[in-house]
C-alpha cells in the first residue's frame, strides 16, 4: 500500500460510546444549519420523539428567518444564533411573532455564533451547515468535550489534521449516509477483519453520460436528482461527483482505512448506501430505502437505535438492486479526490474551496458543467506542495481557501469572458 501508516484508532468507530453527560432523562441537542435539510429532519425527529432528545439551541444563516423562529418556538429552545448580522433585525421580529408577550430565547449573531453554541451546554452537537464554513463550530464542539454528530463533511475533509488532534475515540459520529452505513457495518467485525470499504454512489442524474454529452448540461438538467432531495450546493457536488470524492476523503479521515482500500461503486437505486468487505470474503451493507432519517438517528441516538427513524423495506415485493463501476474519465472527481486526500495539509482545502467557487459559477451560469472540474484540477495544480503534517494550523486552511477562492474565480472569469467572445 502507498498510503502513510494509519493512527492508532479511528475518529468514527462503533464499538466506543463517548457518553460526556451521561443520565437519565432526553439528551440535550444544539442543531447547526436547522433551516437546511438536515436540520429541518432533525427536528421532525426530536418532535416525535421528546423522551429522547431535547433542543436547547439552534443557529442558522439567516436566510429563512421566519422558519428559525418558528422551531424555536416549537422546540422551546434557550439560544437561536444566526450568521449573517443583517438578518438579526428581522430575525428578532419574526420572535417577537411567534412568542408574544412571552421572554424571547438568547439571541446570538454573526460568523461566530455557530461555533459559541457548538461549545455551549449541551450532549450532542449536531453540525448541519453546508460548506467549509462548518469547521469552526466542528472544533469548538470537540474542544468543549461534546458529541459530534458531523453531517458537515467539509470540515472533517478541510481540518483533518486539527480535527483528528481533538476529536477523542467515539467522539464523532458521522451523519452522511454512506458513512452512517459504514459506521454500522464496522460493528460487525473488527478493524483488523476489514479488507475494503465500499461507498456507494447514485450516479446522479449523469449516469451513463460520455464526458463530450456532459459538455451541454444545463443547470436545470444538474439540479434533477434523481433519489435525493437536497440543496443547490451539494445536488450540483453529486451530479460532478465531487460528493462522492469528499467522501472518500471523509472516510479515510473517519476510519484510517488507506485510500487504496476505498472503493466507489454506482448504485443507482441508493437503496445500499455503503458497504464493509471483511477478510473472510463477507461483505456487510446497510440498506434503507433513501431517507435521511436514519442516519440522523444514528447520529442523534448511538449507540441507542430510534424506533421508526426511517421506512424499512416491503420484502414482499420484487425488486432491483444494481451496480456499476464508476466511470473515472467522465467523472474524475474521485480520482482526484484521492490525490490531495494522499496529499492532505491544505490540498483538501483548496480541491473544496476552488468546487464551492465553480459550483457557485455553474449555477450563475458563468461556467460549463465540465468547467468546474476542469477549474478545480488546475487549481489544485497551481497550489503546488501543501502545508501539512503538525505545522498545519486553522489560519494555514483558511489561508489556502481564500487563495483557491480567488484563483478560481479568477479562472472562472476569464472563462465566461473567452465563451462571450466566442
């Protein structure tokens, strides 16, 4: 194998509980990003099941402030936090709707109020926010001895080093459904049994598609998903699948599998979401039909399972289940993924932070589909040698960010200027 030496324990292993409240009684819950999608199923669970869990805080962007206020209001929580300081005003308003004549919760604003509740009085922090900007609150809930259910894949791919550095065994557990499935898996045997790990992909709404029939794909054509309901952002990452690439990241981060032992296959009825090869030639998967609920749960309620968290299958009916090797020239993501994974330091960062900038492009309509991985791989190119290794600090990855942020817009604009001219 050509990876480095894996660390003497992973982030994510199933058989460790970290418990840092334990008693009886629901566990109290601060959910990031709680406007987002997995926000929005998170709180659907801990409303129908109140004997487990208990919200104290919730933060958010700021975009949907009428929504903040009203889970706020129904979970009846003691902090909303909210990033952008321009929707505070608003956001206050949209309380003082909802509560009436009733003491309205703390209110905290601005970029670092995600983080000062990630910290704050709690069991569990459940990190919900889309992009980068989740690692500040990541670190702050593993400083403060919390939980971490990380649905926030960003922050684990761009502050590995730092992450691992705090996170303590059993610390993390993961939310994203290929890595919730592999948590699982684990648990059926030992790290010293586990041949391979094998994450499954839809193959978004591209799959079968040459790299030359991917040129003309509108935005409109990205954002049809065919299994999952998600955001912009992360629904134009799986029709690339840069996703898929972060999460090969994320799992050599969470399980110190080397990336050799890391496989991609496409299955696109999403009906296994990923699967462990043991040495003895078993192969364990988990499978649901696609609900984030499950994963949530898992999340929220290790080592306890949360009854009715998801649907379950109707084995009475017939049904398909297919697999398909991935096709690396129409989707180099992953493969490149894998190269500043095995680079680590700030390349992760940069490969994020120059896709968060295409991504925004395409959808700006700035910039062709194939463009944004063809800006990411000259971006991770120019970044040359990465700091890495126990020098790497959080100021080296926003550093490295902002440099890909703006190398990558300025790459992007020199493109729409070249096809104008066209």
């Amino acid at each position: 194998m050509t990876d480095s030496p894996a660390s003497p324990a992973p982030l994510a292993d199933p058989h460790l509980v970290f418990d840092p409240v334990a008693g009886d009684g629901p566990k109290d819950v601060v959910i990031l990003g709680s406007t987002g999608s997995i926000g929005t199923q998170a709180i659907d669970l801990v409303l129908r099941n109140p004997d487990r869990f208990r919200v104290t805080a919730l933060s958010a962007n700021g975009g949907r402030v009428d929504l903040l206020a009203e889970q706020a209001r129904r979970l009846g929580v003691r902090t909303v936090a909210v990033a952008r300081e321009d929707a505070a005003p608003a956001l206050r308003e949209a309380l003082a709707g909802q509560y009436g004549t009733e003491p309205l919760p703390e209110i905290l604003v601005g970029p670092d109020a995600a983080a000062q509740l990630a910290a704050s009085d709690c069991h569990t922090v459940l990190n919900g926010i889309t992009g980068s900007i989740g690692l500040a609150p990541t670190l702050a809930a593993l400083e403060a001895g919390r939980t971490l259910a990380l649905a926030n894949k960003e922050s684990l791919i761009v502050g590995g080093p730092l992450v691992k550095a705090l996170a303590k065994p059993g610390q993390i557990i993961p939310v994203d459904s290929e890595h919730a499935a592999l948590f699982q898996a684990l648990a059926s045997g030992t790290r010293a049994d586990v041949r391979k790990l094998v994450v499954t992909a839809s193959g978004g709404p591209f799959r079968g598609r040459t790299k030359a029939e991917l040129a003309d794909v509108t935005v409109a054509d990205a954002l049809a998903h065919p299994t999952w309901a998600m955001g912009p952002v992360i629904t134009v990452n799986s029709a690339t699948l840069v996703n898929k690439g972060l999460e090969v990241i994320e799992a050599h981060l969470l399980y110190d599998i080397p990336f050799d032992r890391i496989e991609v296959v496409v299955h696109p009825q999403s009906y296994v979401h990923s699967m462990v090869e043991f040495t003895d030639g078993s192969t364990i998967a988990q499978a649901t039909p696609p609900d984030m609920g499950g994963p949530i749960a898992i999340g929220l309620g290790w080592p306890e399972r949360v009854p009715d968290a998801a649907p379950a299958f109707d084995w009475s009916k017939a049904s398909t289940w297919e697999f398909f090797p991935l096709d690396n020239d129409a989707f180099p993501s992953v493969n490149l993924a894998r190269h500043v994974g095995r680079l680590a330091g700030t390349a992760p960062a940069v490969f994020n932070a120059a896709n968060e900038e295409c991504v925004e492009a395409f959808l700006g309509g700035a910039l062709p589909f194939n463009g944004i991985m063809e800006t990411v791989i000259r971006v991770v190119e120019e970044h040359g040698t990465p700091v890495t290794g126990t020098s790497l600090t959080v100021s080296d990855v926003l550093e490295a960010e902002t440099w890909a942020r703006a190398r990558a817009r300025e790459l992007t604009h020199r493109t729409a200027t070249a096809e104008a001219r066209a």
